[in-house]
C-alpha cells in the first residue's frame, strides 16, 4: 500500500492507495497533532510499503515520518519542486523558491488544458498552466484568516467580525469588515478570470480549506476540488513509481 501525505502550514492532509492505486483510507489533522502515537493508531490497519510526502517546512510533523519509516521500514520518498514533473514544465526563476505544493496542485488539476489553479490555504496562490503543460506564472495573496487576523491585531476596538458577509455597504463595523472581505475576495476571484480568459485558460479550479467559502461569492463557473495536492501526489507516485 501507498501513503501519500501532505504537511500544510496548518493540517496534515494524507490518503491511503492499494496496490491498484484505488483510496483506501484519507483523513486529515492539526500539524500539532501528528506524532508516533497518532501515525501507530492511524496506520495500524494498513500494510504501508511507501509514503510520498510534501512538506511545505513544517520540520517537527516531518520529523514524524521520518522516525516512522525507520522504525517500520518503509521507504520514504520526499518530493521537491523540480523543472520537470509528470510532464509540466514549471519556469521559475528560482524552481526552490516554487513551493511543492503549488507544483502538486497544478499537477493534480491538468488535464490537457489550460488552467486556473486557486490553492485557498493560509495563503491565496494562483497558479496558470497553458495547454502544453506549462507553468507561466502566478500570484501569492494573505488568505483569509491571514488577512482577518492581520486587520483585527492592528485595529483591537473594531469587534470580532463572524465572517465574509454580502458585497453590499455595511451599516454598523462588524458588517462593514464582513462585507469588506466579501468584496476583496470577489474582486480578487473576477480579476483572476478576467486575466486567465485573455490568455485562453477557461477551465478554473479552486482547493484549499477556504475553497466552498470563497467559490460562493462568484457566478462564474469554477470547479471545486478537496484537495489537489494529493491529488498530484497520487498522480505523481503513479508516474515515478
């Protein structure tokens, strides 16, 4: 059986493939909580030969893995960004400084097409990859508990705001912060299509924790996926593997 795991700058998201590489298991929890006594109890019913896993630098949840590979003998493999993978060519200036996980995303998402990819994680990344394959180029926004805790610590007499309201005006300072956000991140979203569709990208996917709540707030069609980071680890274990 396969592990894949994805260390987030919050959760750690994992899915388990058998030998036909069908889901078997997924599950997710809080970077804290990952320790040699949840992946015992987690993995306990699964016969894991192999773990591929991205790590976006959180080193205590990846130190985890590693003693559990030692300890169980299984084979770890650690993907990083690279020019080439699972035929997409990603030119970045710097392919280091290209996190993983936005490689995995895109990589989860093509399909032989042009494509928007929006990651709704702690950060707000949109990624575009033209029907070839390959990545040019992208933007890295606060995402919104970023922005909401960023606004609130600076400003402590503004109130604490319940979330994204409507675009319309707020009458009062809870619904002006609300809608305030419910407006940034619309204009964001539109602006992003707007600009995909005159580079010819027409298909738009958007992942992440914060994904259902911001695929409300606009018409236009857009797919929602879970989570396309293992999406790609899947697609990338079935490649290299």
């Amino acid at each position: 059986m396969i592990l894949l795991v994805d260390i987030g700058n919050t959760r750690t998201k994992w899915r388990c493939l058998n030998d036909r590489y069908l889901k078997i298991g997924s599950g997710e929890v809080q970077n804290q909580c990952v320790s040699d006594q949840f992946l015992e109890d987690t993995l306990c019913s699964y016969d894991i030969q192999k773990i591929y896993l991205s790590n976006v630098g959180q080193e205590d949840g990846l130190k985890v893995f590693k003693d559990y590979s030692v300890r169980c003998k299984v084979k770890l493999h650690l993907v990083a960004s690279q020019k080439n993978m699972c035929g997409l060519l990603f030119a970045y200036e710097k392919i280091e400084r290209l996190g993983v996980d936005r490689c995995l995303a895109m990589i989860g998402a093509y399909e032989k097409s042009a494509v928007l990819v929006i990651d709704a994680g702690s950060a707000i990344t949109a990624d575009y990859v033209n029907s070839k394959g390959e990545y040019f180029g992208g933007y890295i926004i606060p995402g919104y508990e970023m922005s909401r805790g960023s606004l609130l610590g600076k400003t402590a007499r503004i109130g604490v705001m319940a979330g994204l309201g409507s675009i319309e005006p707020g009458t009062n300072t809870e619904s002006c912060v609300n809608n305030g956000f419910a407006l940034m991140y619309k204009s964001l979203l539109e602006g992003l299509i707007v600009f995909a569709k005159t580079v010819d990208v027409n298909r738009f996917i958007i992942t992440g924790g914060d994904a259902p709540m911001l695929r409300s707030l606009i018409t236009e069609s857009i797919e929602c996926h879970e989570n396309l980071v293992l999406d790609g680890l899947q697609k990338y274990s079935l490649y290299y593997g």
